[in-house]
C-alpha cells in the first residue's frame, strides 16, 4: 500500500503501515513556526496521537534544520492584526506587541508538546539538522531522540533576551541534571550530535546519509511492539517525572516569555539578530 500524504501549512503528515510521520516542511525558515504552521503541527500531532492504527510517530524536520523555535521575522513583521482575528472571541481585535504574537504560536505548541508527553505511543524526534530553542523543547519532549551525526542542539533563546519556553525548563534538568542545564542557559554552548549524546540530550546517532531509513526502522520496529504495555509504563513514567505538572509549568514558561517579549532588552536582541550584530543588553 502506498503511504497517505496530507499537506498541510508546511507540515507533511504521512502514515506508513503503523507509523506516522509529521514533518516540519519550512527549510527557508530553517522550520521556525508561526502562527498558522503552529496550528497545523498541533492538529496532525492530535490526529496522530490519537488515531489507534497508529502505534508510533516520528516528528522529523528537513536536511538542514529539525526546527528553529518561533519565527522571530515573523514576530518582528507582524503588523495586521485583523489577520489574527479568528482566534479571538467575536472577532475582537488583537493588540500589537511581542508579547501577543509569540502568545499565539507558544499556545498551540505548548498543546502540541503535552499531546505528545500523553500519547499512548511511541514519538521518536528525528533530528537530522539543527534544533534550537522552541526546536529543542519539542525534541526533548519525544520518548527517543536520535540524530544525524551533522545534527547541533543550542538553547538560544538568550540571543535574544527571551525565557526559556516549549518545556526546556521542565525538562532539560529532568534530562541533563542541573548543572548542564544550567551551563545550555547561561553559556549556550552548540553540542554536536556526539556532545548531545554524552550529555544524554538523545539516545543514538545515525549517518546523514541514512539517517531517515534508520529511524524508520526503529518505528517499525516499535510499531510491531506491545504498544498497550508500553502506553501504561510510559504513562508511570510520566507520573514518576511530575509530568502532571507539565501543563501548569508551560502556561508559567508562556506567561514569562510574553512579559519579557515586552522589555527593551528583547528589542535590543530582535534588532542585533536581523542585523547579524552582538546585542548591547542592559537587563531591562
């Protein structure tokens, strides 16, 4: 049987067999989100997640970038607020700011990510490119990270003076321990596959040249698995890390990045990075 391909706004959602497969289809943004592609990666993770011919999902990005967090062009450029009007009550307008346009991706990826920490299934995060930011928190939120070995992780998100969101804070220390946690927020190093795996950020690392066929036997090879008992262990799992708490933490992270999205400083940091200049932070 010929696999199912669904197109969405730069998202490919396929099924094969008993795996399905999301992919962030976007590669002149290096797969940063905005709005309407943030929506669609949450409806297919849902249909995916919850479709019980499914027995285990990759999320993949393209050659050069697993995906890049929140689209700051499109934060920066976003000047028409009608365009947004749909997602308020009786077409209300919305107000322009940072804070908002970074409220209304974070919204649906922050549902996209506690979908996937709930699915009874399997996620595997196939990171063939870069993941950073927004990218590394829907990352660590699969069961199974593998990479390719040209594949780089970074934090990233104090190049522009914002918070950490997309559950890096929950679960960055819960994957890493505090004081690697600590050094990928202050000193934002760029770990290599090989680094990424010493620090177990990810479980394996695969050729470039293979990367994808890899990965796709790994989700076969689960898909054929005892997916019903391994639903109830991951959801002990879940459990045993707090992972009830997961929503409550990300509303937190949401609440935080709007407010600092607000601040001079995030202007500053907006301003140098389209400008490819250091940015001059006053911690305001």
């Amino acid at each position: 049987m010929e696999p199912v391909v669904v197109e969405l706004y730069h998202i490919r959602m396929q099924r094969k067999d008993a795996i399905g497969i999301i992919r962030l289809d976007r590669p002149e943004r290096f797969n940063a989100l905005d709005v309407a592609m943030a929506r669609d990666l949450r409806k297919a993770a849902l249909q995916l997640a919850r479709d019980p011919a499914i027995r285990c999902v990759i999320l993949a990005g393209t050659d050069r970038a697993f995906c890049s967090g929140a689209d700051l062009k499109y934060v920066r450029e976003r000047e028409h607020p009608e365009d947004f009007s749909y997602l308020q009550p009786e077409a209300r307008p919305v107000e322009g700011g940072y804070g908002r346009s970074f409220k209304e991706i974070l919204e649906y990826l922050h549902s996209t990510i506690s979908e996937i920490r709930r699915a009874p299934k399997p996620f595997i995060a196939a990171v063939k490119g870069v993941a950073a930011a927004g990218g590394l928190g829907l990352a660590m939120a699969c069961d199974l990270v593998f990479a390719s070995d040209r594949a780089a992780f970074e934090w990233a998100y104090s190049k522009t003076s914002l918070t950490g969101a997309e559950s890096t804070t929950f679960l960055l220390p819960r994957l890493i321990g505090l004081r690697r946690a600590m050094e990928m927020v202050f000193l934002n190093p760029r770990l290599n596959a090989q680094q990424a795996l010493e620090w177990g950020l990810i479980n394996g690392i695969f050729p470039f040249e293979t990367f994808d066929q890899e990965v796709e036997a790994i989700a076969h090879r689960l898909a054929r698995g005892p997916t019903r008992a391994w639903a109830i262990t991951k959801a002990l799992i879940n459990e045993a890390l707090g992972i009830d708490r997961l929503d409550s933490h990300m509303a937190k992270e949401l609440r935080c990045l709007v407010e600092i999205a607000e601040t001079p400083d995030f202007a500053e940091g907006l301003a140098a990075f389209f400008e490819k200049r250091e940015p001059h932070f006053r911690g305001a």
